[in-house]
C-alpha cells in the first residue's frame, strides 16, 4: 500500500544474528508518529524496557528520517537518532544532516532499527532497496573523515554518490559523550549514540543514493513553497 510522504518500509538489523529484514510500515503508525523521531521514540518505548542498561544489546538504535525527506525541501536530507544514551541512561533523540536522511528514503527505506551487538566489528551498507554487513575491522582505529573515504573507495562511489556516517576511535572505545559524523562534518552530537554504535560494534552507515521516489499529495505545491523558502533566505 502506498503511504503518501514515505517509502513504507524499515529495515531492521539484528547484529548479533547477522540477520537484516524489512518491515512494512502502515499508514496509522506514519501518522501518529510523525517523522524520525516520532518513529524512533515509539519504538525505542515499544521493544526496551526500563532495566535494559544504554551498551546492552537489546537496546536498540533507531536512524530515520522524516515525511519531507527527499523532498526538494531544503534540509531534506536531516535525520534523527533515537537510542538509550550513555550520559543520562535515559532516552535520547539527536539530529544531524547530511544526505544520510534523503538517500536512505530514496533507497527505499523510512528509517533503521539496530539491535544486537557483533562479535566483530562490521558496517551496514544499504543499496538498491537492500542492504549487506561488510567487515569492518580494517576500518578500527580511524577517525570519521579517514572512515568516509576508505568505505567509499572500497564500494567505488563517488562523495555525491553516497553518504557515511561513522564514528571514531572515541566511539569505538565507548567515549560517554561520542558522536556519530559523516558527510565531512555533520553530527548526532547528543548523550553519546556514538557510544552506543561501538558498544554494538558497527563502525558505520553506508547508503548509496538510490533512484526511487517518495510519493508526495502535492509535489508541484512542494516544489513552489520550496522555491518561495529559498527566495525568502
């Protein structure tokens, strides 16, 4: 079924299992939990209870963009990261840009859900609709632009042909306050979710632009309010 505003569907990855899935999304839960952290917020209340401590695997960690992602919008490529963080144990949602939130949609994915946590160290690549863990031990120690352009070279895409959010040895080490970077410089900054990518084990998020559309109601609409945005700056 077509939802207007999003791709429909999740993708999950469980680390300890090594398993990735999709899950469909229906139009009363886009509704009622407008965008990546409304989406996140949900879920992170749905699926960890109150004892579940930030570095335990069963926390998870949700990536998702909202129902203006990869639109003409500006700042449409924004995401959000929900998780349980390490400086307040509590739940936390953080924003960054980049093109993360845009590419992800137009590959045919709302949003990511991470549990578990992999023996080593391993980064997600999603493309084409679909989506792989790579190995990712040769990455360890790096800082976040080194990262960037090592997954990019390996994969063979150019810096506009896909977006890496990563973290650095702080985040690999399980720093309280790491953050998770990418696109040369754009940061989820807030209570630690680099943290909680290295107590996982997954050094980064790799997600090629894809050539899928978001269906939007109104796109000519959207078109002009976004021009009328761009005039008024």
């Amino acid at each position: 079924m077509t939802i207007l505003g999003y791709a429909g569907q999740l993708l999950r990855v469980d680390l300890t299992a090594g398993e990735i899935s999709c899950q469909p999304l229906d139009e009363a839960t886009c509704r009622r939990y407008v965008g990546g952290t409304g989406l996140g917020a949900k879920l992170l209340y749905e699926e960890v209870p109150p004892g579940v401590a930030w570095d335990d695997p069963e926390n998870r960690l949700c990536l998702a963009s909202g129902p203006l992602g990869a639109s003409r919008l500006g700042g449409s490529g924004t995401f959000s990261v929900v998780t349980k963080g390490p400086m307040t144990e509590g739940a936390t949602a953080t924003q960054a840009n980049g093109f993360l939130g845009a590419f992800l949609r137009l590959s045919g994915f709302d949003g990511i859900v991470v549990q578990g946590a992999g023996e080593g160290w391993r980064y997600l690549y999603v493309h084409n609709g679909t989506a792989e863990l790579r190995d990712a031990e040769h990455l360890c120690g790096k800082d976040t632009w080194e990262t960037e352009d090592a997954i990019r070279a390996e994969l063979g895409y150019s810096e506009r042909q896909m977006s890496v959010f990563s973290i650095g040895p702080a985040g690999e080490n399980r720093v309280r306050f790491a953050a998770l970077v990418g696109d040369r410089g754009h940061v989820a900054a807030h209570n630690g979710v680099g943290a909680v990518l290295g107590a996982k084990r997954l050094k980064a998020i790799a997600v090629a632009r894809g050539r899928r559309s978001i269906p939007f109601h109104n796109p000519q609409a959207l078109s002009q309010l976004s021009k009328q945005m761009l005039e008024g700056l």
